[in-house]
C-alpha cells in the first residue's frame, strides 16, 4: 500500500499536483497505492476521482454515516453560519451533545472532556490516569497504536522499535494460536507487567487497549476476550483505557462500543474518527471522581474542543446513526459479507481466516503450504483491488491483513461487489 | 476571571443550562466571568447572548476575520457538501493552501504539517526537533504555556510548578524592569540553560518560545527582542521553534509573524488559533532538510490534519485577511486603540503600563503608590467590563495584565467604545 513516493498518479494533472504535493508538504506525507488516487468527490460509500471515475470505499470509517452526508453537512453550516466559540462561556451545543453521548455509556462513565482528534483524546486519557494514581507506566499491545503526539507515540510500538521504561508491552490475544487460552494469558501478561514497573519503580498507571486490536491484525471474538486483562489492571492499581477510536459508534454491528462486547468496565474511554465524520472532533469519557480530581489537580482548556459547531457536527452523526439504526444494519450487513468473504476462503487457499465484527471486517493472508504471513502478497491485493476501483488496505503486525472498513451506510449490493473484486484480485495474484 | 463553577448565569434558563453542564462535563470546563455568559450568536466582532443582548468582542483572537464570517462559513459548506478525506489520497485543498501559506514565509521555511490544534503542532515540532538533535531537553520562559499535550503541558509552566528534568525554564525578557539589558539577559540564560541541559545528559533540542510573550505579561518591543536568544539557542546546538499560535497571522499589525517583528531565522513555526477562524485547524511550517529527516526516522500521520475541508477553510480566512489588508488594518487600529488607552493611563494612575503591537494590546494595572501588581482589580475590571458588555481577559505572571486582543476586523469606533467600557470600568474599581 503505502508507497514512498509513487512515480505518477497517471494523468498529466495528477503528476502536476503530485510535485507540487512533494514541494509543498513535508517527506511525512506518504500516499495510499502504488498508483495514488486524485479524490475530487465523495457520496455515501462511493468516491470519485478528478477524472470522474468511480471507487467503492470499503475503507474509511471516518465518514461513518457516509462521505458529503447531508445531514451533517447542514448541522455544521447552520451552526458555522451562528456562531462559533469556546467553553469558556455558556453555550447550548456541547451540552445537548454531551447528555446525548452520555446517554450511550454505563451509568459509571458519566461526564465528558472533548478533544479535537484521537491523539488528544488518548494523550488526556493518560494525563488523567497518571494524575489519578500518580504514577506514570503504561501497558500496551506490541503491536499497539494509540497516537502521534509525544506521548501517544510512545505507547505505539506499532510507529518504532523502541518504547520507553515507562510503557511495557504485552502480547495481544491471539485467538486463533492461542485457543482458550488467550484470554488468560493475555491477563497474566498484564499483571506480569504491571509488577515490572511497580518494581521498576515507575508505577502501573493504567492499561490502554484498542477494543478491535485493529493494528494487531483486527481480532473480535470470543466475546469477553478483553475482561481478564481489564480485571488484572484494576487490581494491580491501574485504570482501564478502552481505545473506541477504531471500534466505537457501532461499526462492531452488535452495540454502539467494542468494551460492552467483552464485559470491560473501563474507567476511561476514548472517541475520535468517526465522531464527526471527518470533522476534528474527538473525547474522553469517564468517571466522575476521576474527572473531579483531575480538575482539581490539573488545569485543562482546549480551545477548539467541544466548539459549538463540532458538537453540532457530532450531534448531527449521532442523530442519523440513532435514526437509521445503522448499528443494527452493520450488524446485518456485516454478517452478510463475512458469509461471502467466507465463501471466498472456501476457494482460495491463500485466505487463512476471516474474522472481525459487524463492518470491521478482517481476510488474513497465509502461505497455503507453510501458514506463513503472505505480506507480499497482501499489499499486491490491495493495489489490485484498487485498479479495480475498490478501497481497503492492510493492517495487522506483518501487514498481511485486508482490513475492512467501510462506511456504516455500506449496503449488501456493495457487499457483493466488494466479494467480487477481492475474488478477482485474489485469483491475479494467485501466482 | 475564570470563577469556579459560578451560582448563577442570571436567568433561570442559563441556571439551568449551567446545572445540566455542570452534570454532563467534567470539572476541568470552568467559565470566564462571576456571572457566566450564555453565547448564542454571533456577527464581526459582536456576540449576542439568550436574551439578546450585545457583547463586543475585544478578546477573542480565533475569530480572526470576524465571527460566523460569510466567505469562511461558504467555503467550509462548498467543500464538505463536496468531499472530506485524508491525506493518504491526493487532494488539491491541502496543496493548494500550503502553497499559498508558505508563500507568508521566508524562503527557508519551505514546507508544511498540517494537525489540529495549536498543542499538536507544539507537540509535533517538539518532536521533530528532538528527533532532529538526538536530543530532549527544551527551554522554555518562566511562565509560557504551549499546549496541553502531555509533552506540551510539561512546557507551560503557567499551568503547574513542577516541570520535568527535561525542561529548564528562563525569566522572559522584561524590557520595562531590565531596559536595554532585556535582549542580552535573556539570550545568556539561554545559554546557561543550553550548558545545563547538555551537563545533565539531557542534551539540548530546542528553544521553543511565543513570539508576543503572551502568558508572561505580552512583550512587544523592542523589536529584534528575541533575537539574541534564538541566536544563543542556535549557537548551542539547538532548533528555535517560533510559536505563533497566539502572534500569527497579522495580528501584531506590521507582518504576518512575530518572528519577524524580530528578525528571528527559527527552524520550525508553529500555527494554530486563528487559522481556521475556530474550525480546529493547525500546523508547523519548516525547514525542508529538517523534515525530511524527520520523515525518514519517524512515522507521522495526522488522520483529521490537512484534510479538504480545514484547507478550503483556512484558505478562505487567508483569502479574507489579503484582500482586506487586515494586517494593515490591524496596524492602524491597533496603533488608534493604543493612543486611547495611553490617553486612558494619564487619568488613571491605576495602570501602570500600556504596551503590545496591532491588534494584541495589555494594560497592566499596578498599586500607584507601591507599584505591586494589582491582580485582585484586574480581575474585578475584566467582570465590571462583562457587565458593561465589553468582553476581555487577564494575563500575566500576577494575572494583572488586561489582555485586549479582539478580531482583526475590529475598527476604531469599537475601539472607541472599549476605551470607554475600560475608562468606566477603570473608575468603577477605584476604590
């Protein structure tokens, strides 16, 4: 996928627009594809480029109700158009916002701090933690990622090779090598770890885990998969951090966040990508005594946090989320396309398993003969895919799994064509 | 100002809304003013609250070209009816506002990041400077404030006392008590501080420093006040970082940047606040050859940052700020603003200095006979303006410096209008 550089995007304008990309922008910069994608259009789960060609996205869970949805589109211009502000004086939107937000977690996880993108919001989760226990070691996956402030980076092993003292890493539960025994495991791996930095002494602060395990290869089930290790972190001193920043606003098709599937009483929660979709809004919610002591400690302002257009933006997103009960149609159609990506694996031995949840779908890549990770293979797939007008990508710690992840309003229709061109990329690569 | 979690915004809808905030955000949200105002529209540099009452806006330095500004709000809804993603696909916004911000920069500053809030890009260009040196120690002024990331909140002291091995914090110029010796004195604590940090193994990365001086107190003059220092910071191995979260954009009225206004060559520019004119948008502008080595040791993407939307809107508020010569603008009013509050001074004998450039004034009030800080009548000022509907802040190591910083599209008979609020005001708090 990822592409240092592509040499062209094509067209004589897309190679115009990609120097004066590499000019302007910083090397950060790095484009999907082997050949990049120039996107002028967006309407519900499709995408158009500059030369009006059509895309399937089956990848961008940012836009989750949906890309230019009307609905928030209007919510944002109206309340643009009245007025923009901070939190510092009284205004209506980020309330109304918080009370219905609220209204979808556990009535411990009861007030709300917003942010402006997933990296704030995980960056605040830890800041709290550490003030609530006043100490400072984190537990992370290996393959984690949570950020890309200072901070947030340095719990992503995921992004570098080298972690700090006070972050230490544990294996995620790997169902599918482990059996049973992966929940278990994973947990005497936390307390395990929690003990090091105690004796370290850094302290255990708080375990942060992303509730979909997305960039460790996306793995969903068993259901309570998570609560162990949650439990060990309680009682070894620590809070729980549930990461929704992938998994929440029900892409996992069976409620609105990943830690209601596995049991998990977090004590912080994080929200961010599709909260607004695509506008930069994102939050922590959380305990109120830990709040309380936070803000007696701390002093925290954000300024374009909780914005009266922002949380109009995400009032609007939740609306139709509520409205079209699009966590009962990921559900549905999710269910719908793990069955044909199944079907899929039954005629090509390079599928090793499908997994996932609702519409966060993941197809593993393995070697037929030795079970080895095809990552090759996979970033082959996914640039064929891409010729042939349909977007996923790769994840997972040897980037050999498809991860889907399309718009909540994805259909069974697209389903269907999605099936058909992973069906034709697999068979294009076969040799 | 701020006031804990006030009794009362005055009628009985504003308690109640107060009541219903106070349950849904957490404790850290406080309110300016001993009686909170409840915003609900508004248009240039006026706020209009529930009952319909005026406020003019003399603080709010986001709404750069004037709040719920047409072209902006237009722009925004063109662009998101049309298509919002990332960066991971090519998209003319994104490049097309780079081009056209970089254009502001001097030659050597040639490149751009974009993220979402002025603490991300403070946290970013920390980053990149450490990677860029090897290094992680930083030096910051006695009482800055940079952000609230956990990296960046480590360098505010103006948010706690205890700042971490890694950050050695310098008295900030005061060219009123120190004279001509500011710039000189200054620049060699930069360099006591650069020796410390390389001593203790921390080694030195940067100098990163708000280029108005704001949370110290706003110093302006003389110009070229910073120099020294950057060049001290340079000469001990370090990156300058110009924060111009607060300085930037015209505000100062001779010039986009602060860092101008001192003949400082920084290595990174930081932006944020009135990029978006309160859509969260931000970024650090750069030196190429810095860049890209950040971008060939560390991962960097940024999901929200860049994408089509916050482009098309910070384009638009460039666009309004060059076609109306704001930073003109800024420079004429802010210099008739100023006379009237010289003017102001000779009656009152309460303030103690008038200062600032263009559009980012302070009056320090001080004991006339003493000279101490007079933080207790600031604060008394700053809520007898609210209630004459005049809205600004306070500022400062002692919090006894009046912050006037209102929209660039402020003109002279607002100007004339807060002299009058503030002459009141001033007379009101005499006893």
């Amino acid at each position: 996928m990822g592409g240092n550089d592509p040499a062209s995007g094509g067209t004589a304008a897309a190679d115009d627009l990609l120097c004066r990309r590499r000019r302007a922008l910083a090397a950060s910069y790095r484009l999907f594809y082997d050949e990049p994608v120039h996107l002028v259009r967006g309407d519900g789960c499709w995408l158009f480029d500059a030369d009006g060609e059509r895309y399937l996205d089956a990848y961008n869970n940012v836009a989750v109700v949906g890309h230019a949805r009307a609905e928030v589109v209007d919510a944002m211009y109206a309340q643009a158009a009245r007025l923009n502000t901070h939190t510092r004086y009284l205004s209506e939107p980020v309330v109304e916002y918080a009370e219905r937000l609220l209204a979808h977690f556990p009535a411990h996880l009861a007030q709300a701090i917003f942010t402006c993108t997933g990296s704030e919001a995980n960056d605040l989760a830890c800041r709290i933690a550490t003030s609530w226990t006043g100490r400072a070691g984190f537990i992370v996956t290996k393959n984690a990622y949570h950020g890309t402030t200072t901070a947030t980076a340095a719990l992503s092993p995921s992004l570098h090779a080298d972690t700090p003292a006070s972050v230490r890493t544990v294996a995620a539960p790997n169902p599918r090598e482990e059996g049973a025994e992966a929940a278990g495991r994973f947990a005497a791996d936390v307390t395990a770890a929690a003990e090091r930095l105690h004796a370290d002494g850094v302290g255990f602060a708080g375990l942060i885990v992303d509730t979909i395990l997305s960039s460790e290869g996306v793995w969903a089930e068993p259901r309570g998969l998570l609560a162990p290790a949650a439990d060990a972190a309680h009682a070894a001193g620590g809070l729980v951090i549930a990461d929704e920043v992938q998994a929440g606003f029900g892409r996992l098709g069976d409620g609105m966040w990943g830690f209601a599937r596995h049991d998990l009483r977090p004590d912080l929660v994080t929200l961010g990508k599709p909260m607004g979709n695509g506008h930069p809004i994102s939050g922590v919610i959380g305990r109120r005594d830990v709040f309380d002591a936070f803000g007696s400690r701390e002093r925290y302002f954000n300024t374009f946090g909780g914005n009266p257009v922002s949380a109009a933006v995400g009032l609007a997103v939740l609306d139709v989320i509520e409205r079209d009960g699009l966590v009962a149609h990921a559900g549905a159609t999710g269910a719908h396309m793990r069955a044909e990506l199944t079907d899929l694996a039954s005629r090509h031995p390079g599928i090793g398993d499908v997994r996932g949840s609702g519409l966060f779908l993941a197809v593993e890549l393995a070697d037929p003969e030795t079970g080895a990770p095809a990552s090759e293979r996979t970033a082959r797939v996914v640039n064929e895919m891409r010729r042939e007008r349909v977007l996923i990508s790769a994840t997972g710690p040897s980037g050999n799994v498809l991860k889907i992840r399309p718009p909540l309003v994805f259909d069974a229709e697209q389903s269907v064509l999605l099936s058909r061109a992973l069906d034709d990329a697999l068979t294009a690569t076969e040799a």
